[in-house]
C-alpha cells in the first residue's frame, strides 16, 4: 500500500456534516496515530525537499504559514523540520499587536483572516499549509497576507483537495494535495 493510500484509509468519512448534503473527510484518525502522523508529515517533507524547494530560487523555505485552526497542527512541526519559523493566521480579533487583514467568501458572508504584520519580512520564501482546501477562499486570503507583507508564496500543501469546487484555481502560486476527492 503507497503512502497516500495508506493516509486515504485513515480518514473518516461523516455523512451530513456540518450540515445535509455534505460528507465531511475528518483527518483527526490520521493525528491520533503516531505512525500515520509520522508518514503524513514525512510524505509532506519529501515532496518539499524533492519538488518545490529545488525550484525556488532561494533553495529553501524561510516561512510555514499555517491557517486557523488545522494548519496549526502540520505548520510547527513541518517548520521546525525544515528549520523555518512558523507564522499562525488567524480569525479576525485573536492576533495581539499590529495586524494585516485580509477578507475572504464563506458560503454565507465573508469571514477576514489576520497575520501579525512582522511576521514575514519581505522577499522570503513561503509556504502555506493548511487540512483541506475546498472553495479556496481562505487560502487565497492567507496568500494576499504574504504578498502584504512583501512575502513570496512558493506553494500551497493541503491533505485534502476537493477536486470539483476547483479552489487551487483562485490561487497564485502552485498547489499540492495528497488526497484529491470528486465527493
């Protein structure tokens, strides 16, 4: 069994949830394993390592800007592997200090994401990480919030990609998936 197989038959499947019609692909099994963890994190690593990296002039990654709230829990540990700082975006209101925002669509209003406006300093290499990317609106918002503060996005990591919503679209650097799903 391949390693994206393998991280495949550890998600959950939870018909209607959040709401009907909708089948939610729940990534906590995956987290209470520690071998599974461990490939997630691992298989992450070594598409960064082999594909993208090389391909950035810098030849590293300087940032891991994980999205509120499950890029909290892949953002530090892909960081500290890759020897980067990690930058949090958060909801609007939760970051102390001096903060850029940046609105984005939800299925009903929108919603604004914050990053400390220190965080990035100009011309470093970023990547942003976050559980699954759907509509893409979140992503894009965190994306704009690099380039605000003079930040390159080098690509976008997602666990899971929702192929048919076509969220990587509105994106402005590549975007790379594990799991892609057509549910």
């Amino acid at each position: 069994m391949s390693d994206v197989e393998y991280l495949r038959s550890k998600l959950a499947s939870h018909a209607d949830f959040p709401k009907k019609g909708i089948v939610f692909l729940d990534i906590f099994p995956i987290l209470r394993d520690p071998i599974a963890f461990e490939t997630l994190i691992t298989h992450l690593l070594h598409h960064l390592t082999s594909h993208t990296i090389p391909s950035i002039p810098s030849k590293k990654i300087d940032v891991v800007v994980g999205l509120d709230a499950r890029g909290f829990l892949l953002g530090p540990v892909i960081a500290l592997r890759l020897g980067a700082a990690f930058v949090p975006v958060r909801k609007q209101g939760k970051l102390p200090g001096t903060c850029e925002s940046a609105t984005y669509q939800k299925e009903y209003g929108s919603d604004s994401f914050e990053m400390q406006s220190d965080a990035i300093k100009p011309g470093q290499s970023v990547i942003v990480v976050d559980d699954l990317i759907a509509t893409g609106g979140s992503a894009k918002a965190a994306g704009e919030l690099v380039a605000k503060l003079g930040g390159k996005t080098a690509e976008y990591l997602f666990i899971i990609e929702l192929m048919f919503l076509k969220g990587g679209s509105k994106l402005d650097a590549p975007v790379y998936s594990i799991i892609q799903s057509d549910d």
